[in-house]
C-alpha cells in the first residue's frame, strides 16, 4: 500500500510538471500548470496520509490538489508584460536586473550602487526615480501583490545585519506607500547577509549582496 502511495504521488507530480514544462505552452499556461503541480503533489501527500484508500486516496487528493493549484497559480497577463517592458525601460543603464521568474512573477534586483549604502538604509537619490515609476506600474495593476526582500553584506554581525536588511525593505515599501501604493499589498522580509550572490571577501561581491529584491505577482483566479 505505502508503494502504491509514493508511486501515485511521484506519477500525480511528474505529469503536472511535465505539462508546466512544455515548450509551447504560453506564459500563463506554465504559470497555472505549475501551480498545478504544486497542488497535485500536495493534494496527493494529504490524500494519501489520512485514512484508508492508499494510492486511491491519493490520485483523487492529487486532482483536487492540482485543481487548487491551477487557482492559486501566478499569471503572466498582458498588464505584467506591460509592467516589465515598463521597468526594462525606466531601468535601463542603471544595473537594476528586471526579469520574468519561473513561475510569472516580475522580478527587480536592485544592486548597493543604485539602492543602499554600507550599514545604511536611506534610499539613494539615483533609486528614487526607479521606484517613481514602479510606484505608477504598480498603480496601473491594482490585483498585484509584491514581496520586497532586503539583503546585506557579510561586514557586522548577524545581530546587526538581519534588522539592517528588514529596515532597507521597509524603507522601499514605505516609498511605494508615499506614492500611492496600498501598503497592504507589500510583504516584506530581510534575509540578512543569509543569501550571497557573490563573495563577501572583496568589494565588488560585498556591493553584489547589499541589495534589494522586489517580486511582483498576479495570482491566478478560478
């Protein structure tokens, strides 16, 4: 029975990935099949741990999972191409990194040089005009939600670090807010010096790892 579980749950998995995977499906599709191999994997796990049923149980947890997935997943709509095509623009020459994640959220990683200091957590003049006009994207897509993650270096302590890069994301959404931004579309989180994208053992990778990272996402609706 337990092998009859795992391979319904293996199988439920790797065929709502398989579809998420394919090469010509649109963004949204992949977007939405993903969510439903999330969901799939997760209904399957429940199905399958609670009562009698065994590999039963879990292929229908897997269709309902999967179908709960497809709701939640994110959408690459029309309004989050704009947005991106926007922010390629308004970003352009800066070194701010604006990109399409794996599963349909708009992506910004803004480097130290453009958004903080060392040990400081006032916005920069030159990221001022970046967030104006992100500010007016997101404006102009009200069913949008956004994640800012603060990041720092490794220079300090934990102790110090951790509150320093909550602040950074803070101070950005505080930002977005003053340029009619509903706050509570923003969640926001610091990472500390946590997640390196580059050495913390010179310059240029500690400026690397003092960043912000702004996610932006149109969750799908049923």
């Amino acid at each position: 029975m337990q092998k009859n579980f795992i391979k319904s749950t293996a199988v439920a998995t790797m065929l709502a990935l398989g579809v998420a995977g394919c090469a010509d499906m649109s963004a949204t599709q992949r977007g939405t099949a993903t969510g439903a191999g999330a969901g799939a994997a997760l209904g399957a796990l429940i199905g399958g741990t609670t009562g009698g049923g065994g590999s039963n149980r879990a292929a229908k947890g897997a269709v309902l999972g999967g179908a709960a997935g497809a709701v939640i997943g994110n959408i690459w709509s029309k309004r989050m191409e704009q947005q991106k095509q926007a922010m390629e623009q308004a970003t352009r020459g800066t070194g701010v990194e604006v990109t399409q994640t794996a599963d349909n959220r708009l992506k910004l990683q803004i480097p130290s040089d453009i958004s903080f200091d060392t040990g400081r957590s006032d916005i920069k003049p030159n990221f001022q005009p970046v967030l104006e006009r992100f500010a007016t994207t997101l404006n102009e897509n009200p069913a949008t939600n956004v994640v800012i993650i603060g990041h720092t270096d490794a220079t300090g302590n934990p102790g110090i670090n951790q509150p320093l890069s909550v602040d950074r994301a803070a101070r950005t959404r505080d930002y977005l807010a003053g340029r009619g931004v509903n706050p509570s579309r923003i969640t926001i989180e610091g990472r500390g010096e946590r997640e390196p994208i580059a050495s913390n053992t010179d310059n240029s990778g500690r400026a690397r790892n003092r960043r912000v990272e702004i996610y932006v996402a149109e969750p799908g609706r049923g």
